[in-house]
C-alpha cells in the first residue's frame, strides 16, 4: 500500500482532485493511519481568514463583499467541517478495527494456549531442555 503526500491531502481538503481520487484517498484514510496523521497535520494548517473582530468583520463583509463570494465563504467553511467529519469517521474506523484485531489477537492466544497438550510452561522447559547445558569447551 503505498502512502499519499501531505500535498496530496492539502489537494484533496481544498476540493481541488477529481472525484476517483477523492474517493481513493477517503478510503486509503479509512484504512492508514499514518495518512490519517497527515492528514489531519494538513486539516490543521487549512487557512481561514483570522478575524480579529468577528462582529465587525460580518459588518464589513456584508458591506463589501458581492453575494456570490459570501456564499463562497460559507462553504469552505462547510467544506472543513465536513473534513472534521471525514477525519473523525476514519479515526473512528481505524479505533475500532483496532479494537477487533486486539480481541482476534487475544483469542488466538487463548487458542493456541489452550490447544497444548502439556501446559505452556512445561512445554517451555522442554525448549530450555533441549539447549545442551553442558557443552564442556574449555
Ligand atoms: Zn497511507
């Protein structure tokens, strides 16, 4: 499985990849979370503008700004929460397949413990035993 780029993350948080990449690196998330890192370092460093004064700056947006480019603000702001979501979900996802291969893992322990025809401990011994102690090189 091979990795994406973080630029290949800014890419797809900025909408800017067609739809069969987007779908590939939403799904490569779902399944790395070395990716899901990344890209969560990219969700972080995604540049809204910095408002100072939050009141006034609708003020003055209102006041500037055509209609067409306040939709457009909304949206990216829209567009990040949804990658919150995405990120939340895979996170979600790789937490709770995690989970699975911990309890898969325990129960094949469990297995292989039980499945011994001598204890573990003594079948262990019978390993040790096996080392010749004495191996008289002198
Ligand atoms: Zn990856």
């Amino acid at each position: 499985m091979s990795h994406y780029k973080k630029n290949m993350w800014n890419l797809y948080i900025e909408n800017k990849l067609d739809r069969n990449q987007q779908e590939e690196l939403e799904l490569h998330l779902y399944s790395c979370p070395q990716c899901l890192d990344d890209y969560m370092d990219m969700l972080e460093h995604v540049t809204l503008p910095t408002i100072k004064d939050p009141e006034q700056w609708t003020e003055e947006v209102m006041a500037q700004l055509p209609p067409q480019q306040l939709t457009k603000q909304s949206n990216k702001k829209k567009q990040l929460l949804l990658h919150y979501t995405i990120a939340a979900a895979a996170t979600m996802v790789l937490m709770v397949s995690g989970i699975f291969q911990g309890v898969v893992n325990t129960e094949m322990q469990y297995d292989v413990l039980s499945n011994q025809e001598q204890p573990f401990s003594e079948k262990i011994l019978d390993k040790i035993s096996i080392v010749p102690l004495k191996e008289g090189k002198e």
